[in-house]
C-alpha cells in the first residue's frame, strides 16, 4: 500500500488553490485505484465507496482546495520537504493532512476483517469558499447515518461548530461642503453605530461554544476631506451558536443601531452533535485522551446539518493558513490509525 507520507508528498506537490483542484483530483483517482477503491468523479469532487455489506453509510469528507500560499514563508511551499519530522506546505495540514489520513484509514479498514456497513469516502473542492463542493456533492449521495469531517483538530473530535451572520449597516446622512456646515455626518452616525454594537451581549452560554461573537471588521465611508459624507457602512461578523435563531441576532442588532441593516449572509448555521452519538463515542474510543471540544471555525460541516457529524483529525488548526504550515509525520500517521480505529469501532456501535 503506498504510504501516507508519499501519497501526501505528491499532493502537497501539486497545487490546488480552490477552483483549480482538477490535478490534485486526477492524482487522487490514481491513488484510489491503487488501493483497489472505484473512484467516481462528480465535477471536481471525488468520491469512492467502501462496502462491508448491509450496515450503516458512514461518510468521510475532507477536502482537496487550499488558500492561495501567500507570502511570508521561508520553507519552498509546495515541495513538501520533510525537516525534523515536520512535512512542510500549504494544504499539508488543513486539510491534505487529514484527507490523506482518512483515504488510507478506510482503506486499511476494509483490506482486511472489513466491518458490516459501507463507508463513502468524499474528497470535494472548494471548501475554503464554501463553493462546488461538498453542498453540490450531497444531493448525488445516499443519505449518510453519519459523517466524520476530516479537519485538522489535534484528533479531538469537535462536537459543535459555530455558524456565521454577515452584516452590512448603512449610516444615511447629507452631504455638505466641510467648510459652510450644515449637512448630517453619517461617519459619526456610524460612529455611534460602532458603539452600541460593543455594547451587544449574547446571553445563552453553550456548553462547547460558549456564546455569540460580535466583532465590526470593516468600516466605508467618505470621498474628499473637504465634503460631509452623506453615507458609511459597517460590515460585522458574527459567529453564532445554536441557541440563537439566525433571525433573533439579525432582530437584536437592528434594534441597536440606527444605521439600515442588511443580511449579507446567514445561510452557514451552527451544527452540533448529541456526545452520545455513536459516531462521537467511536471518536474518543479511537483517541481515548481527548475530550469533546466546540469549534469557532466553520468547514464543510455546515452542508450536513441533520446528519449526526464529529470533525476530527490529524494536525493543529492553528497553522492553518498560514506560512510554514506543516503536519508533523508522526501525526499524520497517528492519524490514519486513528480513522481506521473510528470506523471499526463506529460500525461495531451501529451493530450493538
Ligand atoms: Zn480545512
């Protein structure tokens, strides 16, 4: 069987910014052949089924795309070179990583003593901007029972995924010459605006996820020193939790402001899984150390709400992103044990 190091080396290598996966797919339908799975393409997410026979569908997901490299490195990003055990590059740790780890997981898993139930191995594209990917794919599929989201969390399993609200406040105002007076400065409006923002709390504590975030992360306004401005828009970003309606947020924010408020986004809503799922349990049984955790960053999960979903795997969320990112190989390798040890014991659950 060819080696996670080598089968994430060659991934690594070839460049898959989201929307241009196409080569890194076509290097992943080799790969699936030579571990005997039947690949099927659907656009450019990947797909293969492993079949025990009558059982439970258990979907795997990670994906394929990866922010652009960026800047600031000073390792090669796409050679995946391997110094002090760490194999440097971008996509080696969110999420190339964890898809290496999970395709020969479940391969090893079903090579020998293959447990009674099938596994749907999906590697989609465009996850970084919620885009082609997963979304488009699932409708293709059969329903899951349940799903593991192969990103990198240090093989803790993540229980709970915050949501996201995108916001625009518009401040109104009148322009005016700065020197005659008069007019109504919207810059200021906006300004009150930004406080009463600050002043916003969320209440309801969950368990994993704490509550809401509120942050204003951009601000827009005039176009010459010398003219009022007669318009400024805020745009906030607001992480939720399941305790909060999307419309309950977007209800209490507008009542704070004076500003017009208009919904940019809130489709990606939180998802959370009972602990006691049999897919959470088969997690911690695979990686008895670790404790449940909720996530603040948001991934393919948002796509499968309904469907009882843990999203674990090898690495460190932190690197993601960012220059120099690596996957330490004894991670990587934990990390197929890991997956194979999720689905064994996932489908021995099921069974009980
Ligand atoms: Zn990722």
């Amino acid at each position: 069987m060819i080696s996670a190091v080598e089968l994430l080396q060659d991934l690594v290598r070839i460049p898959s910014p989201s929307g241009q996966e196409d080569a890194v797919v076509a290097r992943l339908e080799d790969a699936f052949r030579q571990l005997g799975l039947a690949p099927s393409r659907h656009g450019r997410n990947l797909t293969a089924l492993l079949d025990g026979g009558e059982g439970p569908l258990l979907l795997l997901n990670s994906h394929t795309d990866t922010v652009p490299v960026g800047t600031e490195w000073t390792k090669a990003p796409l050679s995946a070179t391997i110094e002090d055990g760490r194999l440097y590059g971008r996509g080696a740790n969110d999420a190339k990583g964890p898809l290496t780890a999970m395709i020969l997981g479940a391969a090893r898993a079903f090579q020998q003593d293959a447990p009674k139930g099938r596994v749907l191995l999906a590697a989609s594209c465009e996850e970084e901007v919620l885009g082609q990917g997963l979304e488009k794919l699932l409708p293709l599929l059969p329903r899951p029972d349940a799903a593991v989201v192969g990103e990198p969390t240090g093989l803790r399993p993540a229980v709970a995924q915050k949501g996201l609200i995108v916001l625009e406040i518009t401040a109104a105002g009148r322009s005016a010459h700065a020197a005659h007076g008069g007019g109504l400065n919207a810059i200021e409006a906006a300004a009150r605006d930004v406080l009463a923002l600050s002043k916003i709390r969320f209440e309801k504590m969950h368990a994993a996820l704490g509550s809401p975030t509120l942050n204003v992360t951009q601000i827009n306004g005039g176009a010459r020193h010398n003219v009022i401005p007669d318009r400024c828009t805020l745009v906030v970003d607001i992480r939720t939790t399941p305790d909060y309606a999307p419309e309950e947020i977007v209800a209490t924010v507008t009542r704070a402001v004076e500003g017009r408020v208009r919904v940019r986004s809130s489709r990606l809503g939180s998802v959370e899984t009972d602990p006691a799922h049999a897919v959470v349990q088969a997690a911690l049984s695979a990686n008895p150390s670790a404790r449940p955790y909720g996530s603040p960053t948001l991934s393919d999960w948002v796509f499968l709400k309904g469907i009882p979903t843990v999203k674990v795997g090898p690495g460190e969320s932190q690197r993601s992103h960012t220059p120099d990112e690596f996957i330490e190989v004894a991670e990587l390798e934990a990390g197929v044990i890991f997956y194979e040890r999720l689905i064994r014991d996932y489908f021995a659950k099921a069974a009980q």
